[in-house]
C-alpha cells in the first residue's frame, strides 16, 4: 500500500511521531512519515494531514457519475474543460458513452499515478458531486418508472 523509499529519508523521524524513524516522504509538503502516517492516494505517498479529503481515483465511481450526468465523470477526474464538451454534446448519445469509458481509463490511469496533469479532486469537489448525483439518480429512477409504466399501460390498452 504504502511507498517506502529505503535510504531517502535515512535519520529523518517522523513528523508526528518524534521517536519514530521515517519511512516516507509526503509527495505533497514533503513531510517524513512513519509507516503508520503515511497514507497511499493514487499511487502516491501522503502524510496524514495531506490525505484528509482525498482518496484514490476508482473508476466505476467516474463511470457511475458519467452515466448518470454526462460530463460528471470528467469533473470528478479534474478534467473540467473536457466535462463541458461531454455535457453539450451528450444529447448525441454516442459522446455521452464515450465520456462514461473515458472517465473509468482516466480514473484508472489517475489512481496509477500515470496522469498527473488532472486535478486530483479535494474532498469538496468529491462531495459535491456526490450531492448533485443523488437527486439526478432519483429523477432517471421515477423517469424509467413512468415510462415502464406508460409501456404497460400502452401493452395492455392493445390487447384488450
Ligand atoms: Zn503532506
Ligand atoms: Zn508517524
């Protein structure tokens, strides 16, 4: 889980725990931590402080997003110019997919530590969506009902 960098931080203690020789070092403030303050979001070693807010980029969250509100995804990944171009092109259908397969490979690639380019999202950003996909979901649930609804209504009116 946790990055050890053997030698690097070699007679450094840890920030936290005075007594303890570092293990890490926090790829953010450059802080030496122990085993136990050390923190691994995506891909990359974080001192406790660092970590609060932040977690690993999982792709089926980017996707859930995506699916749910087109451009979603791309916000969550940091990628927010490339959200807007998914929202205004998702009535296309084909874009929208596309934005739901682009948010899981980004997602992937960020928790990998192979993109650094994209914002990793703090904990408001996060939340945020989290927020705005709750009642999105709830209209795509009560929309599919009434539509199932109308279909049996439609179903039944033929064959009486
Ligand atoms: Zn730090
Ligand atoms: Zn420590």
């Amino acid at each position: 889980m946790t990055e050890v960098h053997a030698g690097e931080t070699l007679g450094r203690f840890c920030e936290y725990h005075h007594r303890t020789p570092a293990t890490a070092t926090c790829a953010l403030c450059a802080k030496a931590t122990c085993d136990v303050c050390t923190r691994a979001v995506n891909a990359a070693a974080l001192c406790m402080g660092c970590a609060v807010g932040r977690a690993t980029q999982t792709s089926w969250l980017a996707a859930a997003f995506s699916l749910l509100l087109p451009g979603a995804g791309q916000v969550y990944n940091g990628q927010f110019g490339k959200a807007v171009t998914v929202f205004l092109l998702a009535p296309l259908a084909a874009p929208w997919l596309w934005g739901v397969y682009d948010a899981a490979v980004t997602a992937d690639r960020i928790a990998a530590g192979d993109v650094t380019a994209a914002t990793v999202p703090t904990g408001g950003v996060l939340l945020g969506l989290k927020i705005v996909w709750l009642p999105v979901a709830v209209f795509y649930v009560v929309l599919s009902s009434l539509a199932v609804t109308a279909l049996m209504a439609g179903v039944g009116a033929l064959l009486r």
